[in-house]
C-alpha cells in the first residue's frame, strides 16, 4: 500500500508487484530442490500475523569461480544485494557475517555443513556461486532449510553482469513465494510527486527507491499518479493549464492525452487488466466519478449524488470500487458493486477518511484518517467495515505501506510492513516527497 501521512493531503496504495520479461537474462536451468510438492508444505512466514516473528537467515559472500579481483567483488556486491533485498520486507533477521562459523569460500555451495549453520541459529541459508568471463556472469543460488538439512530452491542465472541486480530481485520473489505463498515486491515500481526540480513533478523509481526517474518536465503542479496494470503508463493530475487537468502519459516514450474538459479532473485510478481508469470530473457540475478510455474519452458515468465523489480505486478483480463522498455530509469510504452500482458506505469513526486503496487480496481497504488534533493516520478497514485497525501514529503481495510523512520536518516517502511496523524511510532526496504509488499487479 501507499499512504501519505502528514501535513498535507494524503495518499495511499496497496503494496503491488509486477514481473516485466527482461530480455538478456537467461534462467539456465531449475537445479535440485528437495520442494517436490509445493510452497503450500512450507509456512515459513504468515503474513496475516501481525506477531510475525523475524525469520533468521544466513546469507554469506557467494563463492567466486577463480577467486580473481572483480569475480570475487561482484560475489559479495551480489550476496550484499540479496541481504538488502530481502530484509527490505521486515520478514526476515539477516545474520552478521562475522558470527559465522563456516567458511563460504571453502565450502560447497550445493552441499553446506548445516550444523555449522544452526549453531550460529540460521534457520534458512542462502548459498551462491559466481563465474564472470568478461562481462558475462553465470550465477548459482540456493536457498536451504538448515534444520530440517534440505534444499528448497535452486536456481542457475546467466547474463550481462550489468543485470546482476535483476537476478537477484528474481530469485528474491522465488523466495517470497515459497515462504508466504505470495510472489515478492522486487520487480515492481513506484510513482510519486517531489518537488526537487522546479515545480512539483511525477518521478518512477524501484521499489525501494533506487534508480529515481523524472516523468514530467512540465514546471507546474502535478499532483496523485497512478500506474497502469501494465506498467507502460502513468495517469495524474497537472495543472500545466492553469486548472487541474487530467493527464495519461506513456511512460517510454513520454506519449500524453490531456481531459481537457470544463471545471477539474483529479484523483485517477487505472482499472486491473484493462486499458481504462476511472476519475473525478467536475464539467456537469459537483465533482462525480467517470469511466475512461485509456486514451481519455468519457465511457460512462459511474456514481451520481448529490455531494462530491473522488478518488476511485477498484478492487483486484475489477468487480468493486471504493471512494469518497460527501454525500452522508463528512467524506467517508464507499465501496460500490461495479454491476449493480449499489453503493455502501463501509466507514463511520471520524469525520474525515479519505484516500482509500484495496489491498490485493481484496479483503481490506486501507486510507487516511484526519486525527481530532489535527494531522494524518494510516488506517486498515475490512471492505465489509469492520476490523478497523490504525496502522500510524503521530504522523503491496499486500505486505508492505509506502507512505509520505513529515515526521522528520520535510515530507519523505516512508515504508512499513501491513501491520504499521518496521517503519523507516524509503529515500532522502533534494526537495520534498509525496503521493507515493505502487505499480499494480500482485496476486495473492
């Protein structure tokens, strides 16, 4: 999910994955797993247990082939970047190297010494192998259960040693998948508004914000993006023209339609597996939600009543929307059934809730609450209203938030796992951070 808590409105979103095919990175082969019959005999990790306690994992320098400078440096960049990467869910206690009892250098990446292992208390070890030629990398990793002495997965990469991270981040949502049944975050992407550069513009970056990436060069405002399902393309509001305007870009080639219709068009939301979105329009009057083509031109009106309705988000199968009206008199979250087009309101503690994003499942909806004292909190709610649970206080695969906070002066972008801990911050970068949004697509 996606939230903003802070000062200013307020923005939230499921946590969601989508795996693009990346072209150079062959998959050599399926090596030996002991998992023959399936993740659904292992349950590692229970990302409904708001306990959840930390899985402890070794994960040491990956073997080098020839023991040469660069062979040997990429296999610890590579075993540094797979330690980041999965500690990045809060799943998992990653082990200091320097209490390891068993030299990874020396051993045998397909056979380890287990009670070397366990005596340390890894209860899963990741073992790796690498061989550069060039700037060609053949790559070997293994994921063991140290207790129970068996391999779990195995995989062998080959490609570009530029595509190192890729790898990694693969084999990562191999992990993810087996221990929770649900494939990982690590190849998706998060669109978001800074104001580092003139103006406040629509950025990308990955998922744990490396590889920051301007979409807009408008110098105006920019405010709510939305990632398509399919990740090609970002939908937002801009006021380039002077009013709030609905924009669709195209992500690669910078392509954009503008709704360029009388009065506003805010709040976009793209709906799952189509090339459609619904927003907010204004241009008949009070603000009310509309169906579009992916290209902008008005399909169908979706609510109708009297008060302003805003910030549509749809369920994972398409088959429900929730948003905000006014027309109870305070803004509160409405989930309405996309074939009858009956509508229920699903939230009644606080006079102001908004901002609503289905978590992938499609069991729960998560948005921000406006505190009696003022400011903004991250709250999870059932799509039936109840287990109402506040995730913040004092401020996608469905496990983590990603929301913007001013907790630290400027508005940053933070992350926390579903239950509102682990919080820490996702970047720091020049100006400020807000309205962060994961890219949909995690099944569940």
């Amino acid at each position: 999910m996606m939230v903003d808590s802070g000062n200013a409105g307020c923005r939230n979103n499921l946590v969601a994955n989508r795996t693009p095919l990346v072209w150079g990175i062959i998959i050599v082969g399926l090596l030996w797993t002991g998992m023959a019959f399936g993740a659904g005999n292992y349950d590692y990790i229970d990302i409904n247990n708001p306990l959840l306690k930390k899985v402890p994992i070794a994960i040491p320098f990956f073997k080098s082939a020839s023991g040469n400078g660069p062979e040997s440096e990429t296999a610890q960049s590579g075993a540094i970047l797979l330690s980041d990467t999965l500690s990045f869910t809060g799943y998992f206690k990653i082990l200091d190297r320097g209490s390891f009892l068993v030299d990874a250098e020396k051993s045998d990446v397909a056979a380890p010494a287990f009670k070397g292992w366990t005596s340390v208390g890894a209860e899963l070890l990741v073992t790796g192998g690498i061989s550069l030629n060039n700037s060609q990398i053949e790559m070997e990793l293994r994921l063991f259960d140290t207790y129970n002495e068996r391999q779990l997965i195995g995989r062998k990469y080959s490609g570009n040693v530029k595509d190192l991270r890729v790898m990694i981040r693969r084999f990562c949502n191999e992990i993810m998948l087996l221990l929770t049944g649900s494939t990982g975050l690590f190849e998706s992407r998060i669109v978001y508004i800074s104001s580092g550069s003139a103006g406040k513009e629509v950025y990308i970056c990955d998922f744990d914000g490396s590889n920051p990436s301007q979409l807009t060069h408008n110098q105006s405002i920019n405010l709510s993006p939305a990632m398509s399902h399919d990740g090609k393309w970002v939908a937002y509001t801009s006021y380039a023209k002077g009013k709030p305007d609905l924009y669709i870009q195209n992500i690669s080639d910078n392509r954009i339609s503008v709704v360029d219709k009388k009065g506003m068009g805010i709040s976009p939301a793209w709906v799952p597996g189509k090339f459609e979105l619904a927003a907010s329009l204004s241009f008949s009057g009070d603000p009310e939600i509309y169906l579009l083509t992916g290209t902008g031109k008005v399909i169908n009106r979706l609510t109708d009543s009297p008060g302003i309705d805003i910030s549509p988000t749809f369920s994972p199968d398409g088959n429900k929307m929730a948003f905000v009206s006014r027309r109870g008199g305070t803004p509160q979250i409405y989930v309405q059934n996309m074939n009858s087009g009956q509508a229920a309101r699903i939230t009644f503690q606080g006079n102001n809730n908004t901002q609503p994003e289905w978590s992938p499942k499609g069991d729960k909806i998560v948005y921000t609450a406006l505190e009696k004292g003022g400011g903004f909190n991250i709250c999870l709610i059932g799509v039936d209203g109840k287990g109402q649970m506040q995730l913040t206080y004092g401020s996608p695969d469905g496990s983590m938030i990603a929301f913007s906070s001013t907790r630290e002066g400027a508005s940053r972008i933070y992350v926390m796992t579903a239950y509102g801990a682990d919080q820490r911050r996702l970047m720091s970068t020049p100006g400020q951070q807000s309205e962060p949004k994961w890219s949909p697509g995690v099944t569940n």
